[in-house]
C-alpha cells in the first residue's frame, strides 16, 4: 500500500535553534497536511498544502510541498519550548475522496 | 476545539472480553474516522464511515468493526480483544470541504491485559 516515510523520528534542540522534519511519497500525493500533537494530547491540523512547489508559511513554521507533489517539509525557525511535540504528515492520494496516510511522525523536544 | 467527545476516556479489561468505544461528534460532519496510534507507528486508519450505515475499512482494520446508526455517532468495536490491540484510539471527523481538516477527539487509552 501506499506510504508516506517521514525522518527524523525524533530530534533534540537546544531552544533557539532551527528545525526541519521531511516527508517522502513514492508516488504523486494529491495534498499533504500537517499535524501538530502535543505530549498527552490529540493531533491538531496545522496546515495544508495542493500546489506543486508550494510554500506557506505560518510566524515561524515553513511549509513547502516539492515540485512532483511526493515530499514535503516542515521547518521551524528559531525553536522555543512551546514547539515541543510530535509532527505528522499526512498525504492524500487519488483526489478528495483518498484517506489521509499518516507519516510516523517527528518527535521534538527542545532544551531550554 | 471542534465538538468531538471519546468515551471512555480510559479502559483496562482482559483478553477475549468485547470492548466499545464511542465517538460523539456535535458539528454534524459527515465523515467520521478511527485510528489507532502506537509508538513507533503513527496514526493508523482502522475504519471510516461517509454517512449513516455506510462504512468502510482501513489499513488495520482485521478485529475490528464499526457502526453509524446517526450523523453524530460512530462506534468502533472490539469483539473478542486481545493485548495487541493495547493502543490510543482517537477519532476523528471532517466534512470534506474546503482545507478537508481532519478534527480529532480526545483519545481513549486501552489496555488488554
């Protein structure tokens, strides 16, 4: 079945510093979404992204969806504590009608 | 936050008993989910329904079934559980409309002993 591979699993910085977490289809994803799931808590939709090269960016988070729609990232600039949690992917194959495909998801802990 | 309640919130019981959880939803979307996440693995589809009576399944969906009798309601059942189904389920909901975002419930944390 189709698979969405999200690296890091999990990654550790120390506050102020960036970070960057990747998604990668072998096949052509109709749009991609991101999650944000804080420690002991649900999954919460941070953005989604249609367009073949498409950026958007969100204060300090930046989104991009690569030019053949198969890998994505998510890059945080500056990191403080309240960025600590797990970020998913999700991608979406065969139009509106396909069922999001979770990545396993980045794992962010910063050091204050 | 959207108006999705799980219940129970927490459940232990043993191998080889039935096991239902329920997802209420207040915001009458049409499109209900339930996944289960576990470390190392993400969220993982196990079955989804597009309307009332109409259901269908996921990735994972072997010992499980679902039910919808009304808009706001979507039950996931364990009929015979067994401890590889320890997780943390969560539903979820979406109308399929404009950003399609995916609103997740609180989670349910179960344990088979």
């Amino acid at each position: 079945g189709q698979q969405v591979m999200q690296i890091p699993q999990y990654q550790h910085v120390q506050e102020g510093e960036d970070f960057t977490t990747y998604c990668n289809s072998s096949t052509t994803l109709s749009n991609i979404q991101w999650y944000k799931q804080r420690p002991g808590g649900h999954p919460v939709f941070l953005i989604q992204l249609v367009k073949s090269g498409e950026v958007k960016k969100q204060k300090r988070l930046t989104f991009q969806f690569g030019e053949a729609k198969k890998n994505s990232s998510l890059h945080i600039t500056a990191t403080q504590t309240t960025d600590v949690g797990t970020y998913f992917c999700a991608g979406r194959y065969g139009g509106s009608q396909g069922n999001l495909i979770f990545g396993k998801g980045t794992k962010l802990s910063v050091k204050p | 936050d959207a108006g999705i309640t799980q219940s129970p919130r927490h459940k232990v019981t043993e191998t080889g008993t039935p096991v239902t959880l329920r997802c209420h939803q207040t915001e009458n979307h049409r499109y209900m989910y339930w996944y289960r996440q576990d470390p190392g693995h993400g969220l993982r589809l196990i079955h989804y329904s597009y309307g009332v009576k109409d259901t269908d399944k996921g990735e994972v969906s072997d010992g499980y079934s679902v039910s919808r009798s009304k808009t706001e309601d979507f039950l996931l059942t364990l009929e015979s559980a067994t401890s590889s189904q320890t997780s943390v389920y969560f539903c979820a909901i979406s109308d399929l409309t404009g950003t399609d975002t995916q609103y997740f419930g609180p989670g349910t944390r179960l344990t088979v002993l």
